[in-house]
C-alpha cells in the first residue's frame, strides 16, 4: 500500500479558483510539465523561486509513493522580446549582443541554470526537452489547427484565430478574462502585422532575411511560435490530458490561455486538469528589478556581493527562508528576514543533530502520531510548508526538553519522530544539513582569518609569490578571498 492511498490532497486549481481534492487521470501515477526558462541571460530569483515550488511539489508526490513523470522545457526559439509577436528573438537577440552563435547563448545559460539549481538541491525532472528538438512536433500541431479550421496563413505565417475560437469555445477561462475586454484592451495593429485581429497570436512566424534561427516548414522557412513549444512536448510526453501543469503567474496570460486554445484546438480537449501558478518575490517590500537596482541574483547569496546583503548565506538557508512562504503568497526578501531565517535552520538542524544521543524512557510526553499527522495535514493542505515548518519547530521544541532532561520520550516514538522529521526536512523540503554560524563554521573563519593575516603580512613584505599562493590554494578548497577598502572577507562555495 501506498502512502498516498490514505491521504486526501487538496489543491488549488487555477481555472477554477478553488482547492479541489487531487485525484490523477491513472491512479498512481502523475505527469506534470513546469513551463522552463528561456535560457538567454542568468536565471533570476523568481525562476529559482517557481522551480522550487515545483521541486517541493514533486519531493511530495515522490515521497507519497506516486510515480511521478515531470516534464520541464528549456526555451531555446520563439520566444520574442515581447508578447504581441513583436521584436526579436530573445536568444538571437543576445548572441548578436555578444557576437557568439545562438547554440552557444543556450549552452552557456542552460549550464548556468542546472548549476544554479543544483546548488539548491533541485532534483532533476524526468524529461528536459527542448523547442528546437520539437519543431516537427510543433508543425504537426499547425496543420492540424488549420484543418480544424482555428488559424490561417497570411504571407508565410501562421496565426491562431482567438475570435473563431471564442465562437465555440471559451478563450480566456483561465486568466479570467473575456474577450470583450481583450479586443477592448487590445492595442491596434500598426500596418506591420499581417493578423487580422490584434489578439490572434502566432502559431508560426516566417523569417526575416536576417533571422538566423529558422527551419523550413509548408508555410515558410521560419519559427514557431512561443505558446506552441509546450503544447507540443507537454502532449508528446505526457498525452492530451494531463494531471498538472504549473508556471509563474505572469505566464497565466497570453503563455498558458494560447497553451489550453491550441490544445483544444487540436485535440479538442482540454488538456490540463489542474494549472498551479506560483506567486511572485519582491525585495524590501519593492518588485525586483535591474533598471531600479532592486535586486538580487541567486549567485549573490553565495559571494555576499550584493547591496542588499549584509553577509553570505547558504543554500538551504535560502531555500528555508523561501519555503517558510506559501507558493501563491509573495515572498519578500530582506536582510533581516534572511538572518532570522538563518537562526531557525541552524536550530532546526541542531535539533536534528541532537535526536542521535537523545536519551530514551518509559514515556513519551509528546503526542507523536498527532505531530506526524499535523505534518502531513499541512502538506495536503496545498503544500502548506509554512505550517509543516511551524509543525517542524513544534518537534525542535520537544527534542530540546528531552535533551534537557526536561520531557521524555520511549525508544519507539523517537524512532517515529526521527524518521518523519527526517523526511520532511530532508526528502519533501529539500533542505541539506549544512549549518552556517555553527561551532564548525566558527571555526573555518577563524582559521580563513589566521590565513587571510598571514597573507596581508606577505603582501606587506611584498612576497607576492606567498600572497598569491594562500589565495590560490584557498580558492582550490572552494574559499573566495575579496578585496575590498574595508579589508579582505571570504565566501565559500
Ligand atoms: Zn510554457
């Protein structure tokens, strides 16, 4: 028996607007497709944030015993500058900037954005596909809309009817919006456009004579547009319905409307049961930003390089502090909430330490079983991790009376207590035991400092040959020297 089989998972639908009770199209297993990154720049904290929603979302699933496939794509074409089906090609765009070829912008960021989710602690989802591995996919799916008769082709390309569609279908169900107000809202075409109306959208897009990124089809040599990718491999992988299908919740509209529109425009069903949209992070309070300096990038936590921070923090400290957040709630980052976030890991942790050498009795005075159903309430509340990590605290709390010979438990409860804080901390929440501010990593400063000494002293004798050597070998270990006007600090990697 599965442990999914006795509990009830409640979550929240999109399209619907409600918390339903999640039952799967084939008991047992679950296919699920995440809307990737368009990989041509750095991944930014709100990707990192989405993912990890995902993540956790998926460690659950596993963990309940289903067998889950995850699909998540990698945009490497289609993606325009913006959503009217304007401007450049994202990745062209970025590859002309720094004169490389596009494949190499795709490479360079797609390496970027598994590294970075690997410091995270993000397992790797089932499939990985690309939207240049699938333009005869997303060919197949063109000929079909304009047989069913939901697009045309003016001038080599090919656009989506959204006023055809509207007529018998419901266009804008899952964005809440209606058509009306979308033709109202709707900037005019400005002669530039072949479409007919300005809210069709491109299914796909001849090339111009200087777009490098181009494949021939029936219509033209050309690129497909954005919203088809995923309904080509969401279908390819996961069938015509499936169980899940997530994303930020910028991309509810045009990305995942135009999505379910070409679904059901090809197959004539809808495709997806249930769309989970995450929420968005700010900073202080203010939308994260590059123009306004507003910001910070994954990386900066590592190195401490950043404005906004007044230290280096560790990766599942982050991940702690974004998982102490509902995922449709926004999350505010800020110096002060990221140390207090800080100092509940590392206690959490120490707790964890601590339940090897903790003494065991002849009774327990903590309701054990009620605590582990607490916790699992919690998850299948909507994966309310904030509530599982305040049921996580109340455990931290018990173990420390026991440590202090203060409460008692019996060898079989703390059997039970460690093996689910266990799986909660570690498997569902993804956290690694790695604590910062701890006696150990007191102790690596003090000794980076004696080093970081001896290597100003050296400089001081101009024994450069000295310097440069502790700072090599120091960085061969994984430790950054930086050298700033206030004097040298270190990061670790
Ligand atoms: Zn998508």
């Amino acid at each position: 028996m599965q442990l999914y089989q006795n509990q009830e998972l409640k979550i929240y639908n999109s399209l619907t607007g409600k918390k339903e009770i999640f039952k799967p199209i084939n008991e047992g297993h679950i296919g699920m497709y995440v809307c990737g990154p368009t990989v041509y720049s750095n991944v930014h904290l709100g990707n990192v944030r989405t993912f990890m929603s995902f993540d956790m979302i998926f460690r659950y699933f596993k963990h309940l015993g289903y067998k889950v496939r995850y699909v998540r794509n990698i945009t490497d074409a289609g993606h325009l500058e913006n959503d009217a089906d304007e401007g450049e090609d994202r990745i062209a765009k970025r590859a002309r900037l720094e004169q490389i070829e596009p494949m190499e912008v795709v490479q360079m960021y797609t390496v970027d954005f598994h590294n970075t989710l690997n410091t995270f602690n993000f397992l790797p989802p089932s499939i990985e596909p690309t939207a240049t591995g699938h333009i005869i996919e997303q060919i197949e799916i063109i000929k079909t809309i304009l047989d069913k008769g939901f697009a045309y082709e003016i001038n080599g390309s090919v656009y989506f009817d959204v006023l055809k569609f509207n007529e018998t279908h419901n266009y804008g169900k899952l964005s809440g919006r209606n058509i009306e107000d979308l033709i109202h809202n709707t900037r005019s075409l400005d002669g530039q456009s072949d479409k007919k109306n300005p809210q069709d959208f491109a299914l796909w897009k001849k090339a111009e004579p200087q777009h490098i990124m181009r494949w021939p089809s029936p219509w033209s040599d050309g690129f497909p547009g954005w919203h088809l990718e995923c309904t080509a491999m969401s279908t390819k992988y996961l069938g015509e319905q499936f169980d899940i299908h997530g994303g930020g919740m910028d991309l509810k509209f045009p990305h995942h409307e135009c999505e379910i529109a070409q679904a059901e425009a090809s197959h004539g069903k809808s495709p997806v049961n249930l769309w989970m949209h995450t929420n968005m992070l700010t900073l202080n309070g203010q939308k994260m930003a590059k123009s306004t300096g507003n910001f910070i990038l994954p990386n900066d936590f590592f190195t401490g390089d950043n404005k906004h921070l007044s230290k280096t923090f560790s990766a599942s400290v982050v991940r702690f502090f974004m998982l102490q957040a509902h995922y449709r709630s926004i999350l505010d980052f800020s110096n002060n909430a990221l140390l207090a976030s800080e100092k509940g890991f590392n206690k959490l942790m120490e707790a964890l330490n601590a339940l090897v050498n903790l003494p065991v009795g002849n009774t327990t005075d903590f309701d054990v079983e009620n605590w582990k159903k607490n916790c699992y309430s919690a998850m299948n509340d909507d994966f309310n991790t904030p509530i599982l990590i305040a049921e996580l605290f109340s455990a931290v709390k018990f173990i420390n009376q026991v440590k202090d010979n203060k409460a008692s438990i019996t060898k079989e409860d703390l059997e039970t207590l460690s093996a689910t804080i266990h799986t909660f901390v570690f498997d569902v929440l993804g956290l690694q035991n790695v604590s910062s501010g701890n006696e150990d990593s007191d102790k690596l400063s003090d000794t980076v400092e004696v080093l970081i000494k001896l290597r100003s002293e050296a400089r001081a004798n101009k024994n450069f040959a000295l310097s440069d050597k502790i700072r090599d070998e120091l960085l061969a270990v994984g430790i950054q020297l930086k050298d700033g006007k206030d004097g040298t600090s270190f990061s670790t990697n």
